[in-house]
C-alpha cells in the first residue's frame, strides 16, 4: 500500500471516529429526554466546518476530503435535530442554526458565483476553511488554562484527547503529501494542543484523588 493511501485511510477512519464521540452526546440525549448537559454550538460549527471542507474537496476532486466531511456532515446534522427535538430552548436553538444557514448559503453564494472559477475561488475557499478549522482546535485554550489553575483534569476528555491527535497527525502528513498547505497547516494547532493535553492528564493526573482521567467530560 502506498503511503498516500494509508494516509487516506488514515484519515477517514481517524477523523470518522472523532465525529462519532457525538453519538455519546446522543445517547446521554436520547436516555434522559433532555439536552440540558450537552453543549450545541460544537455540533454547529462542526458541521459549518465540514461543509466548507466538503466543497474544498468537491472543487480539487479530493475523494478523501469529500468522504470524511459527507459523513461528518450527515453525523453533525443528526446531532443537530436531536438536540432541537430534545432541547427546551427552542428557540435560541432555532436562530443559531438559521444563522447557520444564512452563513452557509452566503459562503455559497461567493464562492460559487460572485468569484471566478479556477485557482482564485480554490485559495480563497481554502484560506477560509483553514482559518475556521483553525479558530476549532484553538478555542479550548481558555479551558486549558483553566485546568492549570485548578490542577484538575477532569474535564477533559482523554479518549477525545487521543482522537485529535491522531486526526490532526494524519491530516498533517496528507496535506503534506498532498502539498496542500490548506490542508497541512491548520491540522497543526491540532497536535500541538493535543500534546500540552496529554501534559495536563501526566501532570495532574494524582491531583483528582483516585478519579480515572480517563472519565470523560468533553471540553
């Protein structure tokens, strides 16, 4: 096998297995009637972030980017209708996902018609992609901070931890192989925030008297 391919490989499975953490969301959900203790604005911006990737994949005909961000994009929206099904705040669930909707269909709207097809439209589109993907893997910090004050782990998620690494790791290694810089650099921020987690769960792992770090609560 080809080292292309295994990194293809790599990074649906990884990648497909991360989306999939939201299924524990989904049976908390779906056993409890409520939506109370699960948090929405990841499950939306997951799926704005897939579909930017899903058409960035479309334009370059990259089947890997295409497969990964279909599925993620299928998961996230039945994330999506579970949480309003279940959820007592209708209504500002509601105006963040019409909001949702307005972003994607401006996206489409200029990537799609104001701007030229050809090289122009596929940067443009890729810059925006790598800066929101970007903005995801860095909006933890302030809960990273957060744990080094209090010396205590346990709101992270250790098997999330280990997801995005992998993911990250193996995107990294695709795009570089690719020689797709929108692709490599915004993975990037991925490990590098992984491993000042897998820092904290060494580092503060005898702080939680006895509690498994590996007891999930993700960020």
């Amino acid at each position: 096998m080809e080292f292309l391919q295994f990194l293809s490989w790599a990074c649906i499975v990884f990648t497909v297995g991360m989306f999939s953490t939201g299924l524990t969301d989904l049976k908390k959900m779906r056993a409890s009637k409520s939506a109370d203790n699960v948090q929405f604005l990841p499950f939306l911006t997951t799926c704005l972030n897939n579909l930017g990737w899903l058409y960035y994949g479309i334009l370059k005909t990259d089947g890997t980017l295409v497969l990964v961000n279909t599925i993620g994009a299928c998961l996230q929206s039945l994330y999506i209708l579970s949480y309003c099904h279940y959820t007592n705040d209708k209504r500002r669930v509601t105006s963040q996902t019409l909001l949702a909707g307005g972003v994607v269909c401006g996206g489409w709207l200029y990537f799609s018609v104001l701007l030229p097809q050809g090289e122009s439209q596929l940067a443009q589109l890729g810059l925006t992609c790598s800066l929101f993907t970007i903005s995801m893997y860095l909006s933890p910090l302030a809960d990273l901070m957060e744990i080094v004050r209090t010396g205590s782990v346990e709101r992270l998620s250790f098997s999330l931890t280990v997801a995005t690494f992998l993911t990250s790791t193996s995107w990294t290694l695709y795009g570089l192989q690719m020689q797709d810089y929108y692709i490599m650099v915004p993975n990037t921020p991925g490990i590098v925030t992984s491993l000042i987690r897998f820092f904290l769960f060494w580092r503060f792992a005898s702080v939680n008297q006895g509690v498994p770090s590996y007891k999930l609560i993700e960020i």
